[in-house]
C-alpha cells in the first residue's frame, strides 16, 4: 500500500539542476508572437499610465497657483482618455495572456500524454502512475501560473526601466540617491528565489509521491478493506501530509522573510525620497510639483519590485514544474520504430522466434535463452512452465514491448523491429488473465478494438464471445455503463467482453496470457467456448497454467529458466517422462480431490 520513500534533498536537487534553462525555455518557444503582442500591449499600457504623475505636477505648478480651470479641465479630459484607453489595453493584456495561457496548458498536456504514449514498459514498472498524473496535471499547472505571472513581471520590469529614466530626467541627483537600495532589492529577489526553488523542488516531489500513494491506496481499496486496514492506511497518509504542511510552511516563511526585507528597504527608499526632496525644495532647485511626481513615481518604481517579491513564491514552483517536464520529455523512449518501417497490412501470421536472447538488466541473469521456435500460419502453440520460466516475456517480446538482446523474431518474413508499431499491433489481438475495461459503456469497451464498427459488427462479436445473451439483461443494453475496470461485472463477464473486443479487431495473431486461469469452472467452461471461435484460423500463442485447456494445441512447448526443455503435442509429450507429464499428472491428482 502507501510505500513510504525518503527523499535525497542533494540528489533531487542535482538531478533538476541538469535540466538547462535553454530546454525549459524551448517550453514556450511555440507562444513568442502571442507573447511579442502581450509585451506591445503591456508597453502601451504602462507608457500611458507613466503620464498621469506628470499631469499632477502641471496641476500643483500651474492650475493651484492660478486657479486655471481651462487648463484643468482639460487635465481632466486628457485623464479620463488615458483611464480609457489604459481599460480598453488592459482588457486586450489579460484577453492575450489568457488565451496564451490556455493555449499552453492544452499544448504540453497533450505533448506530454503523446510522449508517455511512447514510452516502454519498462518505464512504467519504475515510475508510479500518481507522480505521472501529478506531471501533467498539477506541474503543467504551476509552469502556467508561472508563465502569468513571468507576463506581468515583464511589463512591471519595463515599467522599472522607464520610471528609472523619467527620474534621471526630473532630477538626476535625487534619482542617484534613491537608486541605491534597487541593487539591494534584487540581490535580496536572487538569494530568496534560489533558497525557495530548493524547497519548491522537494515540496513537489513530496506532493507527487502522496499523489501516487493516494492512487495506490484508492486501486486498492478491497484489499485495504478485506484486512479491516482503513485506520492503518489513514495514519499512514497523515503521517506523509505532515513534511508537506512543514515544507509548505517553510516556504510561506522564506517568503515572508523576503517581504520583510523588502518592506523595510520600501520604508528607507520612500524616507530618503522625502529626506532629500525637503532639502531640493528648500533650495528652491525644484518645485512642490515636480517633488511630487518624483515621489510618486518613486512609489510606482517600487510596485514592480514589490509584485516580483510577491510572486517569488510562483516563480520557484514554476521553475520546478518546468524542470520536472523537462525531465519527463527529455526520457527517451527504449522501444523506438527504425528510420524507414514497413507498414504490413494483413499479415498471415507466420512466426519465427531464432536464437533468442534477453535479460530485462544488462548486467542480470539472461530471461530467455537461445529459444528458438517456428509457428506456421493458423498453427496454435501453447507455452507452458512454472513461474519464471518465460511465457509471459515471449508475448511481450512479440508485441515488441521489450526488445531482444540476441537473436531476431521474425513475422511473416519480417524482423519485427523494422516494422511499424500501429500497422504490426493491429495484426495482433491479446486476451490477458486480468482484462482491463475502460469506465464506459458495453458498446465503447467492445469497440476499442475498432471505433468505425457498425452496431451490426459489435452485437455479431458479443454473439461470438458468448456474451450477448447476458447484455441483453443490463438496464441500458449496450449502453450500460461497466464501471471503472468493469466493477459492475464478474470475471466471467470481463473476460468474455475482452474477447469481443478481440473479435471485432480480427486479428490475424493472438495472444490468450492465461485467459481462463483465474475463473470459476462454469465461467471457464463458458469463456473457453469463446476463445475456440476466437482462435479458429488464426495464429495463436497460448500462455497456459490450466493443462487441460492447451490438449488440443497444435504442438505444447515446455519452458524451463528460458530454455525449450521439451515440444510436441499433448499425446507425445504424455509418453515420455518429463517435466509436461509431472506437470500434468500433478494438477490432475490435485482436481481430482
């Protein structure tokens, strides 16, 4: 259940750290015009908003000492165009950065969910399925908080710039003064960020191994229920909140610590601003108007240092998320089409397994070991031997899951690794032990294998598999909703709608993994029945623990630490002593008690 794991702060650290900002950038790259148009938009909207302390000057020099209402009135005019046009720009700002923002979660979510499409079984046995959910749902997530607020920072920064240039104008010795602390401000912004990236990084990872112990526990839940463990598995998951409500907390501190400082440098910017600007009005080297536009623009300088304190928190967060994609996208798929692949149509099935070798490690005992076997178009070849002997590593390594480390498989002539993924596999049908449905209807689950299927072709399959009859009861027939993994049906009933669905895509190859090991005798009687008119003309490789359901294969090939000890045919391998006989006189003295 929830497995408790330790996280290496050095190590975790190290490892995003080799994520260059050159591929983080690459992540949005595809969105420069739409952010070249937020920017025009964002410099037009400051370089507006930038005027309205020069007209308080006008208004304190000018119209106060004059009581000129000509020249107010049209200060007044002159603003209210200004509120208006900065409203129409702000509408068209959050419109572009909106649509950027969507634009992106959309994109990467989907770039993601194609590249884990790619990826091996392998990957999948040593990555958890919550911290892959956590990727591209919570990560994508905070990149595009990020990128928001990475937006209004580039606007706030450009405001910096030219307020910087507007006080040098007004007064280039108070803006000397008061440009002191700006350097003190970002190195103060430079030492948070990277203190708060690095506990950013290990709350995430926190977060996403809770993800993945949640996912775990909720797959689970009959297990945890059957052992009465419900307390055990909620101290469990508290015991793992706890770091995080410590690590959330920590950061919320640095961030405060931050704002700390930030405040008190705001404090000593705006005194010195008051300090100095007493002693140029008393010499008379500026007016009353001019200190007072200076201050405030002193005041509108420190708001974009302010929201880049304010949001250092999101940019760390952001930072991790992209690092964590990075990560994930940069995994090179172990199981690769070549260059130029064949795109077989129907294939005849003929197979073709020389001299294989593999081990699952480089450095690991070999799995299979010089198998060779040849399986003739329609023949059906049964695999059978103890746990650990290979079968299921056979099917696997003809469904081109894994690769060979030796030897070649050949299909119809053809080295299966230069062949197409989605032409070969479409060639092929599997019927597993522990089928999986899909939580939709009774119609989508049958046609998975083939979407364009007619309503004609579905019922004809169903009809097949032996489970017709029983959909016709359900309330809503075909419509029926199964559940998640098919919970509302027995075993029986999955694994014959499994073979509808293997039916309807029509294979010219099959694959039964154990196909009626783990049901009851009527519901085996029933599925085996299925699997008959399922496997009539078609190559098939049964990987069998029941011996009595393989006495009509073809030829029976007995499997041994990856090695062929024995082949034949039921008859022939039950008149000489070996391993199939053991095998088959054993399970027949323990069904006969």
């Amino acid at each position: 259940m929830l497995r408790e794991r330790k996280i290496n702060r050095k190590s975790l650290l190290e490892s995003y750290e080799r994520q260059p900002l050159d591929k983080i950038f690459a992540l949005f790259r595809p969105y420069w015009k739409m952010a070249l148009l937020t920017f025009f938009f964002a410099i037009a909207f400051n370089m507006i908003g930038l005027t309205v302390p020069w007209m308080l000057k006008i208004a304190i020099d000018r119209v106060l000492p004059n009581a000129d209402y000509l020249l107010f009135s049209l200060l007044c005019a002159a603003m209210l165009t200004i509120y208006l046009c900065r409203c129409l720009l702000r509408y068209l700002l959050s419109c572009t950065v909106d649509y950027t923002g969507i634009r992106f979660v959309v994109d990467v979510r989907q770039r993601l969910f194609k590249h884990l499409q790619s990826l091996s079984l392998r990957f999948y046995e040593a990555y958890r399925t919550g911290k892959l959910i956590s990727n591209v749902i919570s990560d994508v997530s905070l990149v595009n908080m990020m990128m928001r607020m990475v937006s209004a920072l580039a606007e706030q920064l450009f405001q910096l710039v030219l307020i910087v240039v507007i006080l040098l104008v007004l007064n280039w010795q108070m803006a000397l003064v008061v440009l002191i602390t700006l350097p003190l401000h970002f190195l103060n912004f430079h030492f948070s960020r990277k203190i708060m990236r690095a506990d950013s990084l290990v709350l995430q990872e926190k977060l996403s191994e809770i993800s993945a112990n949640l996912s775990e526990t909720l797959m689970g839940t009959k297990v945890v229920k059957s052992f009465a463990k419900e307390q055990a598995e909620c101290h469990r998951f508290f015991r793992n909140l706890r770091p995080t409500v410590q690590m959330q907390m920590k950061v919320t501190f640095d961030g405060i610590g931050l704002w700390s400082v930030f405040d008190m440098l705001a404090i000593i910017t705006q005194l010195a601003t008051i300090g100095i600007g007493i002693f140029f009005v008393q010499n008379r080297d500026i007016t009353i108007g001019e200190f007072v536009a200076f201050y405030t623009y002193v005041n509108m300088m420190i708001a974009p240092i302010q929201a880049l304190s304010a949001q250092v928190a999101t940019l760390a967060q952001g930072m991790v998320g992209a690092s964590r994609i990075v990560k994930l996208l940069n995994t090179i798929p172990e199981i690769k089409e070549c260059a130029h692949p064949i795109h077989p149509d129907r294939l005849t099935g003929h197979i073709e397994f020389q001299h294989v070798q593999f081990h699952y490690e480089p450095d690991s005992q070999p799995v299979i070991q010089d198998f060779s076997l040849e399986i003739k178009p329609g023949e059906k070849v049964a695999l059978v031997g103890s746990s650990g002997s290979g079968k299921s590593t056979l099917s696997n390594l003809l469904l081109r899951f894994y690769d060979v480390t030796g030897g070649a498989i050949l299909v119809d002539g053809y080295d299966v690794r230069q062949l197409a993924f989605e032409s070969y596999r479409s060639n092929i049908g599997v019927v597993l032990q522990e089928p999986f449905l899909f939580s939709g209807t009774v119609r989508d689950n049958i046609a998975y294998a083939r979407e364009d299927a007619s309503m004609e072709e579905i019922e004809h399959a169903a009809k097949m598999a032996n489970i017709s009859e029983f959909i016709k009861t359900l309330p809503d027939g075909y419509d029926t909703i199964v559940g998640e993994n098919g919970a509302t049906l027995s075993g029986g009933q999955k694994q014959r709608l499994a073979i509808a669905r293997a039916v309807l895509k029509n294979p010219s190859i099959l694959i039964l993994d154990e196909a009626t090991s783990a049901l009851d005798t009527v519901s085996e009687h029933v599925v085996q029945e299925a699997l008959d008119r399922l496997m009539e003309g078609k190559t098939t490789l049964i990987i069998a623990h029941r011996l009595s359901t393989i006495r009509n294969a073809d030829k029976i090939v007995v499997l041994d630490h990856g090695k062929v000890m024995q082949q034949g045919t039921h008859e022939e391998l039950m008149a000489t002593p070996g391993i199939y006989r053991e095998l088959y006189q054993t399970q027949t003295r323990m069904a006969s008690r």
